[in-house]
C-alpha cells in the first residue's frame, strides 16, 4: 500500500469509505459547527440585554466564566466524550439513541415513558431547527445596521432573501453544502480568534475566568437573576445537539478534529475577548461581537457573519433531514420522499417536505418576532428538553449496552443532568415570551409521530385478525392447486406468515398464480445499518412459495429491488424482467368505538392518504407493480 493510499479517512457506514478525514473535518466544520460557532454574535449581549444582571467587572467575569465551562462540559464532555460514544452504526440524534435503549427489560410503564421521552426530544428539534436559522441570519444582517443605520429598513427583506437562498441549494446535499461552507467556517473562526485575542492583550486579567469559582461567586451575587441569567448563557452552547443529530454525515472523529483544531479555542478567545471590551467600555456591551473590530471593518465582518450565520443553520437542517428519515424507517412518520445526495456517504440525505416546511415556519419567525432579541427569548426552551431528554437516555443505554455501574453511572450522567436542568429551568421563563412557539411545534410534531405510530397498529391488526395463515393456503393446493403463469410474483406483506390481502384477491378473482410466489415482509431493525450477510431469509413452503423477510437498518434505504438482485438463492429467481409486483393500499376508514378518539382517527386516515406510495418507498419499478386496494376500519 502506497502512502498516498494509507492517509487517514473517515469510514462511512456499513463499510462504505468516506472522504479523508482532514476534508471530512472541514466539511463538519462547514455544517455541524455552525449554530455554536455564531453564538458568539448573541450569547454575551443578550446576558446583560435580558435585564436580569448589569455588566460589572465581577458580573461579566461569572458570566465568561460560565460560559467556557459550559463550553466545556456540554460540548466536550457529554457530546463528544460520551453521547457521541453512542452511535448507532455510525448514526446518531435522539432516535439513534432511542433505538439503543432495550426497553424490553423495562417495566412496562417506564417502557411506555422512555418511548414518550423519545418521540417528544425529537419532536422538539424540529421547533429548535425552525428558530435557528431565524436567530442566526436576523443577528448577522444587523451587523449593518451597527455600519449604518440607513440599513435597519432592508433588515427584513434581506434575511428573508437569505433564507429562501439557503433552503433551496438544500438539494445539492450535505457533503455539497459542507464542501462549500466548510473553508468559509475556517475563515470565520479564525476571525473570531484573531478578534478575540487583539482585545484580551489589553486586558489579559479576563484570563481568571477559567477559575470556575468566579461562576459560583456570580450566582451567589446574584440570586434569582443570575439564575435567570442562565437562560441567555444557554445561548452559547446551543447546536450540541447537531453535532450529534449530524454524525452520520462526517462521524464522530471529524467533528471532534473540527471541535478541538480550530472552534473550542476560537469561540474561547473570542469569548475573552468580548469580556475583556466590556470590561473596558460597558458601553460595548450593546454589541459586544461587532464593537470588538474597528469600524472600518464592521461592514466586512458583518458580511462574513452573514455567510457563516446562514451556515450556522445547515447544522439543524441536516439533523432535521436525518432525524425524518430515521422516523420513516422506524414506523413513526408516514412515508415521504427522502433524496440520497451521496454515493459515498449513506448518511446524507435531503427531505423535500421538511426542507419547505422549515422555510415557511422560518420566514413567518423572521417576519413574526422582527430582531433576533426577540427571537433570543423564544430560544432555548426546546434544545434544552431535548438535552435533558438526551442525558436520560444516555444513563439508560450505559447500564444496558455499556454495562457500567449504577455507581458509575449516576456519578457521570448526574452532573450532566444537574446542568441540563439548570438551563431548561433558567428558560422555562421565555415561555411567555416566545418560547411557547417551539413547544407547540414539539407538542404537533409529536402528536403526528405517536398518532401514525398508533394507527399503523391498529391497522396492522385489524389486517392480522382477518388474514388466512400462508401455511395454510399453501396446504390447500395439494387438493386444488391453481393454474400457474412464468415469472415470479412479489407480494409484500405487514405480517409474516400471513397471506397479502393483494395475493388473496388476485387468486379469487384470476385463479392463477405466478410460477414462483414470494411473500415478502420488510423489517426495519433497531440498528443503522443491516450488513448484507444478514439481508434476507428465505423460507420453501412448497408449491413454488416462499415466505422471505428482508431487513434494513433504520438510517438505511429500502432498495427491495436491488436487495432481490443480490440473493443468491437458487431456488427463486428475481429477473428484473420477470418479477412482478403487488402491492395492498389501504384506504382507512374512522370509526366510533375501540381504538383511538375521532380526532386523531382522522389525522391518521388524512395522513395516510397523503404519505407517499409504497412502490416509490421501496424504489419498485413503476411499470411492474400492480397495487390492490382495500378498506380497512379502525
């Protein structure tokens, strides 16, 4: 092996080789460091903004203080030491995790709460990855107003330009967008460092802020409002959880390359930097992060703030995309169409429906809330529940697939909880403000994923209740077996072991069957991804049937027909030219009594007609399917 051929990469999953870690590292930088990387534009004005703390030597000391400790234990600690450690085949976010937990060894109520956990942290990053690109473009472009203030009246219209730019070069992709970005996010933390580092050499007494006394002394000083304050220090800190819900893009070893190369010392310095400014000149503190560089290069680095702003919103975006797809393929969101944007990487992904549904809810924040101040108060309330939610989870799959300790457990996942609730309860204070926007969000979204959940179910055994066992359908040919045509049929099945609805009526209606049958059920596993090896099973029942199952992992794409190709069972052949489809639809028909309420009966049934079709899901070629309806009551 050559030295060209032995550089270090970065390992997609299921043995796909991803690109070399040093542009893996920079394309991580480019889309999962964005949101905490522009924290710096926001996190220490609206501290002393909120009203809650004035900006004293000792009060700006605490909050730096804070600051790089919270830094340090959210980001480097709990993400990157241990909930990273937490991958699920390479895929992470909260649903990776969920999956992780064996909640078959739980009671069943704390089964049925960390499903509840689960579902509800997920649904509140969709709120949280609504209100991130909002904050981040709205606090850049008013970086010109600090220029000049004939620039406040285009405020508006140019972050909504913005926003509308950002999501529609979504369907390039991931690594695209990251390739791009990423030498962007390069410049833009060396910036922060170079700002950062030409402040604090006049005031290098900053530095004791690393004593973490100095944050015990702020909340000592100052009681209920320093504790408040919190919910603005937050701030810093917020995008942990991208990292996480985007590690299926790059991995775990380029973010942490990004994190500790380049962007935990930039924002560090920058940081001191900032309070070393106002230290100086409280008078700074209207905005520190601008007042940092001259004012001959306000309007450059306003610019530059504006691109990495709109590339602090990739990192949401992106772990919207992957949480939607992992929803889809674990049962929890009806079936939408999901683009694969990269041969290499399985993990990189574009979702249509979420990419415009997030413009639309962007823009009506832009429009809505009118400065980032305002939004700031409707930030944090959700990304703070899901990292509470994160931690729990976290203890649970420790003692179960790490098999630590209780000891060792509580001694780890404790501390990190007593943080996380510090800030979720420092911002349950925004509530009133705006921060009931992302709960409703959560509380929708969440209210959809249990209800499709529930519904498929119901259906599922509504189906099972009138099915005909395969094994005995099959014995019945031996009496009268019907006329056979060459070729080979894929029926697709919910229930294994069952006959289709579609097999059923084809039979009565034609009284023929194809010379080979396949009963095929599709199994979406607890895990990211399925290895080939382990792909299909295949079962003769005779008479030319065969009960197959074939899994894929919950990050992966259900290719049926390129899955077929590959089995290597002589016994069945799947010719793409002689194999047919078919496949049941079922229209879902409410009805009073058992099962749901009326409402979400109805939610279920709209939302199963809209989902997309199954043939298109599982990739079949649309001239060899045949799908057959049915009506089914719940």
């Amino acid at each position: 092996m050559t030295s060209a051929d032995s550089r270090p990469v970065a390992h997609g999953p299921a043995g796909h080789q991803a690109t070399p870690l040093r542009i893996a590292a920079l394309g991580a930088l480019g889309v999962v460091y964005g949101d905490v990387g522009t924290s710096p534009l926001y996190a220490v004005r609206e501290t002393f903004h909120g009203g809650h703390v004035a900006a004293t030597e000792a009060n700006v000391l605490g909050v730096l203080s804070l600051v790089l400790w919270s830094l340090v234990l959210v980001i480097t600690v709990k993400y990157l030491r241990y909930v990273m450690r937490a991958d699920n085949g390479g895929e992470g976010g909260i649903l990776a995790l969920f999956s992780l937990v064996d909640r078959g060894v739980l009671g069943s109520r704390t089964a049925l709460g960390v499903l509840a956990l689960g579902l509800f942290g997920t649904a509140l990053l969709y709120g949280d990855g609504m209100i991130t690109p909002a904050i981040s473009v709205l606090s850049a472009v008013e970086g010109f107003e600090v220029a000049t203030s004939a620039f406040e009246p285009f405020v508006l219209p140019i972050a909504v330009a913005i926003l509308i730019g950002l999501f529609a070069v979504q369907r390039r992709g991931t690594g695209s967008v990251g390739r791009v970005f990423g030498p962007i996010m390069a410049v833009w933390f060396t910036t922060l460092a170079v700002l950062g580092v030409a402040n604090l050499v006049g005031t290098p007494s900053v530095l004791r802020a690393v004593d973490p006394t100095l944050a015990v002394r702020f909340f000592l000083h100052n009681g209920r409002a320093g504790f408040l304050a919190l919910g603005s220090i937050f701030l810093a800190v917020t995008g942990a959880e991208a990292l996480y819900a985007d590690m299926g893009h790059f991995g775990r070893k380029p973010i942490s390359v990004g994190w500790f190369g380049l962007v935990a010392p930039a924002l560090a310095l920058n940081y001191l930097g900032q309070a070393a400014l106002v230290i100086e000149n409280p008078e700074a503190i209207e905005n520190p992060f601008y007042a940092l560089a001259p004012d001959v290069l306000v309007a450059p680095l306003a610019l530059l703030a504006t691109f990495a702003t709109i590339i602090a919103s990739q990192a949401l975006i992106s772990g919207a995309f992957s949480l939607t797809t992992q929803a889809i393929n674990l049962g929890f969101c009806p079936r939408i169409r999901i683009v694969h944007t990269s041969e290499r990487e399985i993990g990189q992904v574009y979702v249509p429906a979420v990419n415009w549904v997030l413009l639309a809810a962007c823009v009506a924040l832009v429009l809505g809330f009118r400065s980032s101040s305002n939004l700031a108060a409707a930030y944090g309330v959700a990304v703070t529940m899901t990292m509470a939610i994160t931690t729990i989870l976290l203890y649970l799959v420790a003692r179960q697939r790490w098999g630590w300790s209780l000891a060792k457990a509580v001694a780890i996942c404790l501390p990190l909880l007593v943080v996380d609730l510090g800030f979720l309860g420092a911002n349950l204070f925004k509530i009133p403000a705006g921060g009931w926007f992302p709960l409703a969000v959560g509380a929708l979204v969440y209210t959809l994923l249990v209800t499709w959940k529930t519904g498929r179910s119901l259906v599922r055994e509504q189906l099972r209740g009138s099915a005909t066992q395969l094994s005995t359908l099959v014995e019945g040919f031996a009496q009268k077996a019907p006329a056979r045509v060459p070729g080979t049929a894929v029926y697709l099945s919910l229930t294994p072991g069952t006959v289709p609805p579609a097999l059923l009526t084809n039979l009565r209606n034609n009284h023929i069957l194809h010379e080979r049958v396949v009963v095929l059920t599709v199994v979406t596993e607890p895990t990211a991804y399925v290895p080939d090896a382990r792909r299909d099973e295949i079962v003769d029942l005779g008479h030319g049937v065969f009960r197959m199952t074939m899994r894929f992992g919950f990050a992966q794409e259900p290719d049926v027909p390129g899955a077929l190709e590959a089995v290597v069972d002589r016994r069945v052949s799947f010719s793409p030219l002689d194999t047919s489809f078919f496949l049941g639809r079922e229209t879902v028909l409410p009805t009073a009594g058992a099962g749901m309420a009326q409402w979400r009966e109805r939610l279920f049934a709209l939302m199963a007609r809209n989902a997309a079709p199954a043939s298109r899901f599982f990739g079949l070629p649309s001239d060899r399917v045949m799908e057959i309806g049915q009506q089914v009551e719940i």
